[in-house]
C-alpha cells in the first residue's frame, strides 16, 4: 500500500510526541503543543531502532493505518536509545471567516432541500416545507450567539446574559410571530452540520416546521480550542402576532 500524499514533517507534532513520551494522552498532548488535529494516531516502538529497524516495525503493524490518505503531517521524539514516538495526523482547518457567506447559502442550501421532500423526525412525519430566504437579521443573532458560545465556552440556547433566542432576535432587529433556533458544536463542515441536525428529532422539527420563512446561519471559532466550532441556526416568520419559540441543542466535541 501506498499513500497518495508524502507526510510532511510538523514542529508542533514532535512537541506532541515528546509529551506522549512522558504519559499525557494523545488528544491533550496535541492541545499543549497547539495543534488541532481532525484525527491523528500515535505508534511507540521499542527496542532496536535503526532505519531498517524501524521501517520493518511500522510496514508489518501499521502499514494500512499510515496510508490512510487524509493524514498529512507527522511529528517524532526518540526517548533515549531504544523507543521512538510518532503522531501520524490529518490537521484541523476551521472554516474561514471570510467564508462566511458562501456558508451561510451552503446550509441553506441543504436546509431548503431537506424540506423539499416528506421526512420523519422521530416519531413525527412532516410534510415538504416551502424553502426559506436568507435574513440578515436573523444571522446578526445567530452570529451573536455563535460568538458568545465560542468566547464564553458555553453551550446553551441562553446566552452569557442570560437572552433567549427571541430576544436575540429582536435585538437584531427581527420583527418576529415565530422564533426557533438550533444550535451545535464541535462539527466542522456545514454539510455535517445539517445532517447532524437531520439525525435528531428536534433539530429536525425545526428545520421541517412550514411556519418558518427565513432564516440565518453563524459559526464561531472557539479561542481556546480551534478545533471547537460553535454553529446557531435561526429560524423566523416575520409577522406581528406573537407565537412561541422552538429550541434545539446539539453537541459535537
């Protein structure tokens, strides 16, 4: 076997095999050496360690491991003369801010197409739903929230201030009779967003609710922990009547 792309070495990965060497788990040790890993495996050897040494150890036990094609970058540290460790790792790439736009019709896009057909959500059938538009009030609250989550390192439909989503809503100049809102973390990409979201009956509900007109999509990079990605969906009907909110968290770490 033979993998398409060559490993390219990673300072912050030898860092992470040097505090595997001295016991700290896998996913810490990537964290204290700065580097966010989509997912990432780590091979000890002992004993004789030449090139050859070596080569025929990682053929024989984890050939089909290493040539998995989405692993990039490869960090190493010999502790004395007999044990080599290795961390083989695919790196994490948060979406990009200036994305954000193109994100937000991506999750519409595959948000609208989910209604587009008939769906159970848990024990509850929906009937198609008409396509929402995007609202640029309603992702200012989305993107509010997204950003409270990632700098506050919570995960709640209250925000730090203790706001619901209608408020949030209607602080960003949403004139609402209908307000819902999913929220999800730990996810990377929109596509696994919304199916995350499509996977649980709640978060489904809402994305099949016909009341629902428009909507608005944010995510936010957690300070901390770049791998932690904080994403709300907000759901509106812009008229005057009041109705209840409908609320839906899900979580990804």
């Amino acid at each position: 076997m033979r993998a398409p792309v060559p490993l390219t070495e990673s300072r912050k990965l030898d860092e992470a095999a040097r505090l595997l060497a001295r016991g700290v788990p896998l996913e810490r040790a990537q964290l204290r050496a700065g580097y966010g890993a989509r997912r990432s495996l780590w091979i000890e050897i002992s004993g004789p360690r030449s090139d050859a040494a070596v080569e025929r150890m990682v053929s024989r036990r984890f050939c089909s491991l290493l040539a998995d094609p989405r692993l990039r970058q490869i960090g190493a540290w010999p502790q004395g003369a007999r044990h080599l460790w290795i961390v083989v790792a695919q790196p994490f790439i948060p979406p990009r801010r200036q994305s954000a736009g193109a994100i937000s019709r991506r999750v519409l896009a595959l948000t609208n197409q989910a209604r587009a057909r008939a769906r159970d959500c848990g024990s509850r059938r929906f009937p198609p739903a008409p396509p929402l538009s995007l609202s640029a009030a309603l992702a200012r609250a989305a993107r509010t929230h997204s950003q409270d989550m990632a700098r506050h390192d919570f995960f709640s439909h209250t925000g730090s201030d203790g706001s619901s989503p209608a408020e949030r809503a209607a602080r960003a100049g949403y004139r609402w009779s209908m307000v819902g809102e999913n929220i999800a973390s730990g996810v990377a990409t929109a596509r696994k967003a919304v199916a995350d979201w499509l996977a649980s009956p709640e978060h489904c509900a809402n994305i099949m609710t016909a009341g629902f007109r428009q909507m608005g999509i944010a995510f936010a990079v957690g300070r901390s922990n770049p791998q932690l990605i904080d994403w709300t969906e907000d759901f509106g009907r812009p008229l005057s009547r009041r109705r209840p909110g409908r609320h839906a968290a899900a979580r990804r770490r």
